[in-house]
C-alpha cells in the first residue's frame, strides 16, 4: 500500500466513521467522546491514546475495532498483532478478528499465514446456517469471492438436507461471470423448497435482460426445461416456463404451458384465466381469447366459466377497437355475441361485468341509448352491492348525457357522490357532475367543484379535474365574454355523443368569431381529439404535433404527445415515431402523469429495434 493510497484511505475512512457518530448503545464519557472526535478527523494518534483507555475501562468490541484499527493506520503492525492475536484467545469465535489479523499478516508480506486462517476458518465452520453465512459473506464482501465459494460449499457439505446457500452462490456465480452456474444455482433452490419460486423469478428478472440479452435468454431456457425433464413431477418448473414465456413477451407459449399444468394439476382453469388477463393487458388479444375459451370449454358448472366468458367478450370487443379502422357493423356483429352469452347465462350478479359492457357499447358505440338503458335498468334491480349499484348509477348518468338529458344525469352523480364521498368513486360522478355544470354554462360553480377534486386521491381525476379548472380559469379571466368557452363547451359535449360533424362545426364557429382567443391550443386539441373518434388518424396527428411543437409550455403538451405515442404504435404502426414521442415525455414532460407508461412503452420499442 502506497502512502498516497494509505492517505486517501484514511481519509475516507475517517469520513465514514464521522457519519456514524455518535455511537448508539456504547457507554458515553470525555475518553470516548475525544476518541469519535479525533477518529472521526483521521487523526489516529491522538484518538489511540483514548481508544486504549475505553478498551481497557469496557472491553467493548467496538473500542477494539477502533483501537486496532489507530494503530493499523499508524503501520504499528506488531502491536496491532499482539492486540489482536490477545482478544483472539479471548474470543476465538468473533471471525472479524481473524480477518484483522490476517489484514496485519498481508501488510507484512505474510500472505501465506494470512491464507492460513482462511483456510483454517473454512475448515472449521461449524453445521451452523447463520455462522457458514457470516463468513461466506464476509470473505464476498472483501472481494475475495473463491474462499467465499469455498465456505458456502462447505457449508452446503456439512448442513446436508438443510437450506444449500442456493442464493449466495448464485450470487457469487453472477459477479464471477459464470452465467449459466448462476442460473442453475438459483433453479437448484426450487428443488430445496418450490415455495422459493416468485423469489427465483424476482432475482433472475434482476439479472436476465429478457429484451436484449439473448445468449443468456437461451440459456436459461435450455436451464429450465433440462429441470422439467429430468423432474416431471415438480410442476414449478412448468410454472418457470410459464413465466419464462411472460418474461418473452411469447404469449401462446405461455398459454399453452398454463393449459398443459391446469390439467396436471386440476386447477379448474384459475392459472389459464391469470395467463389470459396477462395476454390481454399486454395486448396479445388472440391469445388471450384461446385463454379464456379454454376455461369456457370446461363447462359451465366449474367456478371460473363466467369471469371467462366476460373476459373473452371484452377482449374480442378491446381488439376490434384497437384496430387502425373498424365500423359500427363489426361492432353490432360483437355486441350480438354479447347477447347470446347473456342468452346462455341468464342476466343475473354473475353476468353482471357482460351486462355493463354491452350497455355501453350500445349507449358510446352503436348509439342506441335506449337498448342501454334497459341493461342499465335491468342490473340495477338484480340484487347487487352498494358499490354495483353506484357504478351503474353513473353509466346511467353518462347514458343521459350522451341522450342530452343533462340534469337527470347530474341528479344520479349526486346520488352517488353524497353516498360515497370520501371514496374514488364519489370522486369520479363529482367530477362528472362538475362537468355537466360546464355543459350547461354555469363556470364558476363548476371550477368550485373542480378545485375541491385536484386533491383527490386518484391521480387521473385530479389531473382531469386541474385540466378542465385551468381552462376555465385561463380562458374566463381574460374578458368577461363566456361564449367562447360556451361554445368550447358544447363542442365537448358534442364529442362525448359522438356528434363528430356538429362538434367541428361548433369549433369551427369559435375560431371564426375569435381568431385570436386564447383558447386556440384547446380548440385544436379538441378537434385532434374528434378526428380521432372518426377514426380519422392523420388528421388527428397533423393537430396534436402542432399543440406539442407550439403549445408544449401549456397543460396539453404532454397529452398531445402522449396521443401521438400511441396513435403511432397501436394505429398507425410507426413504432419509431412512437418512441420517439415516448422519449419526448420523459425529456420534455419530466412531471406528466404518463411518465411511467412512456418509460416502459420507450424501452419496450427500443429493445426491439435493437
């Protein structure tokens, strides 16, 4: 060790010990106050003097530490190695003073004694778990990862039928670079316990980069499924597969592997209905439906038949729509299938999730207000729970809305905000009713309630909630003339009755009566937002780049982005314009609420492009 690099080590020795003062549970006097002092300043001649007397007064393992460690600083090697061949004697079972007199034996070119006691503590560790870890994990965290290696071997020899070190070694395996040693370590502790199996997953999802690192993918392929041959019984391993093909993004895979355990195992379908819930978030439709039709054809007797007929309507309904285009009578052709599965399980509690759908493809899709408010009707007097009741409550609302009868819906969101005002879902028909106020002009009182709701607990209404009080704020502050917001108004509730042409028509109407209103990057937003329910795209794009190219300062910036990001990727098939607009919200709009979904849907699209 160089003098310099002894400097810097004591230095930064120093600093750390300063941190850590004072020391908790260790007796508190002038001899040990001045010791922290001096230690803590790197001036270990003076703290010695100190630290000798604690030792001496309270034979304290930290006093020693620190007492040995002035003089080891100092390069007073031969005290230090009476010090602490003395407390050995003492205390042969403490390892950490092994470990400094070996330090002493290094410092004075005596390697070969110091691999002595290595060699001797690996020797004679006893059949105890905690002390094999304790000195395995000392020797790794000195860096010397072979004696680390051998220790946990050891201890795997002489513990036999207990835990093996699984976890350690494959960690040692990892910093060693033997990949495929650490992967069967960490395999090799579902064959001590299976119940360790979301633990394996966890540590190999830190270490495999299923998205980039393919030589280390295969591997652990070929890994997982040499265990699924040679253990056909240990069914974790058909669940690693499972979660292998997740990991891969292959979801037939993973359907079929879920399909093949459900039967071993007579799971009644549950783990095939999770694997369809995972392809269908991830918006793998078809496998998704093979899922839930798998479940289905089980029979309608077994527990999971009607989660899976709803989540197979949903995911035929979620894949037609995610389509660049489609048309009313595709849509028709699915919401008869809904009606045929209502046909087969009755209209009951249980198939309640299919009524609500179809009621809102009939009153948001197929404008058939009528048909919904039926279904809405029909559940409402099924006996349901309180919280069933408030959620069809507001779909009722929102089916007066989309009817223009306004204030019968706002009677319904007050119904339910008065009953359940502390929670979410009050929060949502107060927002709602807020809303209907701002349709019908009355601004003041719908900021009032709009500024009560930016403190909501759910993140999307509270961001709502700012947006449409920022408007407000924005755009009735400037003159005492409404008709502009009026008019942006009724634009709105035009979208949201799917009155595209009439919606434009009145922003059309705005912009030529106020060519210069400041409400110009909502207008355009706005008319992006219509073009997209025509299912116009291009258009909608052309708008929203100039909200995020000359408005991206105000509160639409990061939403245009967001919506190009998406219009690109699941319309228009332009992953890397998509990226692209995923980066820009992480650079540009740092604060959005859509940070995280860009963060992975940017990297997601980045690994496959590499």
């Amino acid at each position: 060790m160089t003098n310099w690099t002894k400097y810097i080590t004591l230095c930064i020795f120093g600093l750390m010990l300063a941190l850590v003062q004072p020391v908790y549970g260790q007796p508190r006097d002038n001899d040990t106050k001045l010791a922290g002092h001096y230690f803590g300043k790197g001036q270990f001649e003076k703290a010695e003097v100190y630290y000798e007397k604690s030792f001496k007064k309270y034979d304290s393992q930290l006093y020693f530490d620190r007492y040995f460690l002035c003089l080891f600083y100092q390069e007073k090697f031969d005290e230090a190695e009476k010090l602490v061949e003395k407390r050995i004697k003492r205390d042969p079972y403490t390892i950490k003073n092994q470990f400094k007199l070996a330090d002493v034996y290094k410092e004075t070119n005596r390697e070969g004694e110091a691999v002595k006691i290595y060699e001797k503590l690996i020797d004679e560790v006893q059949p105890i778990q905690s002390r094999v870890e304790n000195l395995g994990n000392t020797f790794q965290d000195k860096g010397m990862y072979d004696y680390a290696m051998q220790t946990f071997m050891k201890g795997r020899k002489i513990l036999k039928r207990g835990y093996g070190f699984q976890l350690e070694l494959a960690s040692l395996y990892s910093l060693l670079d033997r990949p495929s040693d650490m992967i069967q370590e960490y395999l090799n502790l579902l064959d001590y316990s299976p119940v360790y199996v979301r633990t394996v997953q966890t540590y190999l999802s830190r270490v495999v980069d299923f998205e980039s690192d393919k030589e280390l993918v295969e591997m652990l392929r070929e890994e997982i499924l040499l265990k699924v041959q040679k253990n056909p019984d240990q069914y974790v391993y058909n669940e690693m597969f499972i979660w292998y093909y997740l990991q891969k993004k292959e979801f037939t895979g993973a359907v079929i592997q879920a399909k093949a355990l459900d039967k071993k195992r007579d799971e009644n379908g549950s783990r095939v209905l999770e694997i369809g819930h995972v392809c269908q978030a991830n918006g793998a439709y078809r496998a998704a439906m093979k899922a839930y039709q798998y479940v289905i054809d089980l029979g309608s007797k077994y527990p999971n038949y009607h989660i899976a007929v709803q989540s197979k309507l949903a995911a035929e309904f979620e894949e037609l729509t995610q389509r660049k285009s489609f048309n009313k009578e595709e849509i028709a052709v699915v919401a008869q299938d809904f009606e045929m599965a209502l046909v087969d399980m009755g209209k009951s509690p249980r198939s309640l999730a299919v009524m609500e759908q179809l009621a809102r493809i009939y009153a948001f899709h197929l404008n058939d207000t009528e048909k919904a408010m039926n279904l809405v009707d029909e559940s409402l007097a099924l006996p349901i729970g309180r919280l069933d009741v408030a959620q069809f409550k507001i779909l009722k609302g929102d089916i007066h809305v989309v009817s223009n009868d306004i204030w019968e819906a706002s009677l319904l969101y007050m119904q339910v905000e008065k009953e359940f005002s502390e929670d979410i879902i009050g929060h949502e028909a107060k927002f709602k009713n807020a809303k209907v106020f701002y349709y019908d002009g009355e601004f003041e009182y719908a900021k009032a309630q709009l500024d009560v709701l930016k403190a909501s607990t759910s993140k999307l209404i509270a961001n709502d909630a700012m947006q449409l009080s920022l408007l407000l704020q924005d755009n009735l502050g400037i003159d005492t003339n409404e008709a502009p917001v009026q008019l942006y108004a009724n634009a709105d509730l035009l979208l949201i009755q799917n009155k595209f042409d009439e919606a434009i028509e009145m922003l059309d109407s705005l912009e030529r009566a106020y060519p210069f209103h400041s409400m110009v990057d909502e207008v355009l937003f706005k008319k992006a937002e219509i073009y997209e329910g025509q299912q116009k795209w291009n258009q909608a794009v052309e708008l929203y780049i100039v909200v995020v190219e000359s408005y991206g300062h105000d509160i639409l910036g990061d939403d245009a982005a967001m919506r190009l990001a998406r219009i690109y990727e699941t319309r228009l098939d332009n992953r890397e314009k998509a990226a692209e607009y995923y980066k820009k919200i992480l650079f540009d709009f740092s604060g959005s609420l859509y940070t995280a979904e860009a963060r992975e849907k940017y990297r997601n699209i980045v690994a496959e492009f590499n």
